[in-house]
C-alpha cells in the first residue's frame, strides 16, 4: 500500500493507477538521489462549478481501481460540458474564433490528467512550455511518449526541470522541440532556422538556461539575481535578431517571459503572444500588443503536490488576424473536483481599440503592467 499526504488528510491509494503514479515520482527522487492599449478592453467573467459538475481531475480512490477510459471519458465529457458554461458565463458573447490552441506546462511528470487533455484538445495545437519533470532523470523520460502527443502537433521548450535527454525523447516521439537556433532533431542536434513555420503559425522558442544542469539530485532550479538579470538580457537580444518576426514565443521562466514582454512592447506595436509557466498560476498579463499567457501547471504541481495546486490550462481563441480574441483559463483541484473557469476577453481587435476609459475596470486576477 502506498499513502499520499493531501493537506489534512490520508487517502488510502490501491488502484493500480495511482500506485504507478506515485512509484514513478517515488523512483524518480530516488534515482536523482544516487507589455498601448487601454486594460479595460479586457473582460473576464468567471464561472464556478462545484462536484458534478466537473470531475475530480485525479480521483485519488478506489475508483482509480478501473479507471483507465471510464475515467478518460468522464473528464472528457465534463470539459466538453465546460466550454457551454464557459460561453454562458461571458455573457452570451461566445468567441466568433474558428482557429484555438491550447497551452500547458508543468506536468512534473503526473501523466494521469495526460489522457483527458489530449481528448480536450481533440487534434489542435498544444503548446507545452516546460517542467515535464521533476528531476529530469533518465527514468522519468517516460513521460515523453505521452506528452509528445498530447496535440496535433505538439511543441514544446524544456524547463528548469527538464534534461536534453528529456527533450531529444521527445522530439523523437515527433513533437516539435523548439531551442533559441531552432528544432532539435531526433538525435539531438538543432536545425534552424530559429523562427519555425508551424501548423501557420511563426513560433520561436527558447529552451531553459537551467536544463543543462538538470538530471542529478540538488542540480539548481532557480537563477542568482545577477544570473536572472543576466538571462533576461540575453533574451531581449535573442529576439530582436530573429527574423522573421515570430507570432508565438515559448519561454519556461515567467520572470524572463515578463521582461521580454515588456521590452518588445516598447519597442514595438507589432502583436506577439508569450506563452509561459514556471510559477504554477494562471494570468494573463498585457503591454501594447504583447499578450503574455500562463496555462497554470497541467499536472497539478506532480504526483507529490496532489492537494496543493489546481491542475489547469489555457484555451487561446485566434481571430482572423491571428490575434488572441480571447482565453480560457481553466483549472479543477485534483482532490475535491471543484473547478474554475474562466474567459479572459480581449475585447478590441490588435490594432483597432476602444475610446479611453471604455469598458469595465480590469479583473482582479489581470496583473497590469
């Protein structure tokens, strides 16, 4: 018998589900042992359901005995329900967006929210920003074979968790891995350009300075002050040469995914969207035409954070134009099943705008910079 610790409470875990789950992180830490647009044009309505509503999104009990497609289904179905109270919740003003993708990061290597996100995003793109891992051991690449196919195609950069063993496996398993020169291949080596065309869209990414020293126990997973600052300079200088000029940029780090959305928005009115992760928390933050955009963490903070962090995602809607119309930010707790959704509206179109002071103040979970 395994036991997981969730706040207050002992959950006795027999299914075979769960118990490979927690085996998986117990095996892994063993192993690693040995930014000028006015913010009211931003609208987002929440709506909260409770119990059967949604899911649990890891149903850590018995039931997780036969789990495996009952229990795909059931989250299936209930995220399929989402998106109508996700429509009613805006008001009646559902998105006009034929074009979506999804964004996601953090799974620290908790596959079992891994099957209902891939029924979710049903053969759209899925961008994956990082912290596949927890360590970045060789026995946790596992986690590549099904990450690699959580969309229709799946890109991805590494994180401060991940190894570029990780992340050749999965750039093996066909997901597209993206580095600061361009895709990493099968065997590892990187073909640029920087700036792939990728399901139409121009997508950069930029792997994680820490990967390189990931893999071993007590390996660093936080900068000095001088190295971040560092970081940060070294990234508003890796963009300003690409070119062409991307429309998606991947970056782990929501501190340096920040900074660089608010260098690019100074020096110019061009539209970019910024997709990030790292802290667990999902925000949608704006300067100018720059959209910064954090799905949360898609594995709830890993097996051993069951209890501690909402498992969630982001839902980008693209107009036309490419430009984000609206986002989904999505979220359930793994253990009582309450959940939330939420639609971050970008009212006006990039480039267009509304007259000063129109609309509603700015939601209190916007950060505005």
């Amino acid at each position: 018998m395994l036991f997981v610790f969730t706040r207050r409470r002992l959950t006795l875990v027999v299914g075979a589900v769960a118990g490979l789950a927690v085996a998986v992180s117990g095996i892994a830490v063993c192993a690693a042992m040995m930014r000028s647009p006015d913010y009211a044009a931003f609208r987002a309505p929440t709506f909260y359901a409770h119990g059967g509503e949604l899911p649990k999104l890891l149903r850590l009990s018995d039931q997780l005995t036969s789990a495996g497609a009952d229990y795909e289904s059931s989250y299936q179905q209930a995220l399929t329900g989402l998106d109508t109270l996700i429509g009613a919740a805006a008001g009646g003003r559902p998105v006009t967006s034929t074009e979506s993708f999804l964004v996601g990061s953090d799974i620290h290597a908790n596959w079992l929210t891994l099957p209902a996100f891939t029924s979710y995003a049903d053969h759209r793109p899925a961008f994956l920003v990082g912290d596949f891992t927890n360590q970045g051991t060789p026995i946790e690449t596992v986690i590549a074979g099904r990450a690699a196919h959580l969309g229709h195609p799946t890109i991805a950069v590494s994180g401060n968790h991940d190894t570029p063993l990780l992340m050749q496996q999965l750039a093996a398993r066909g997901a597209f891995v993206l580095t600061h020169d361009g895709r990493m291949l099968e065997n590892g080596k990187v073909r640029g350009p920087a700036v792939q065309k990728i399901d139409g869209m121009l997508v950069a990414g930029y792997e994680d300075p820490l990967e390189a020293g990931a893999g071993s126990y007590g390996h660093r997973l936080d900068f000095t002050g001088a190295e971040l600052r560092a970081q940060i300079l070294t990234i508003d200088g890796w963009f300003d040469a690409l070119s062409p000029r991307p429309q998606i940029v991947l970056v782990h780090d929501f501190r340096i995914a920040a900074a660089l959305r608010e260098h690019v928005a100074a020096e110019s009115d061009e539209p970019l969207m910024i997709l990030t992760g790292h802290d667990h928390k999902q925000h949608v933050d704006r300067s100018g035409n720059v959209v910064e955009i954090d799905g949360g963490t898609l594995g709830a903070g890993g097996v051993v954070d069951i209890g501690k962090a909402l498992a969630g995602f982001a839902q980008v809607h693209l107009d036309a134009a490419g430009w984000p119309e609206a986002v989904d930010l999505i979220a359930a707790d793994p253990i009582s099943g309450d959940a939330t959704a939420q639609r971050v509206r970008l009212v006006e179109q990039q480039g267009t705008g509304l007259p000063e002071g129109s609309g509603p103040p700015p939601p209190r979970n916007l950060r505005h910079r």
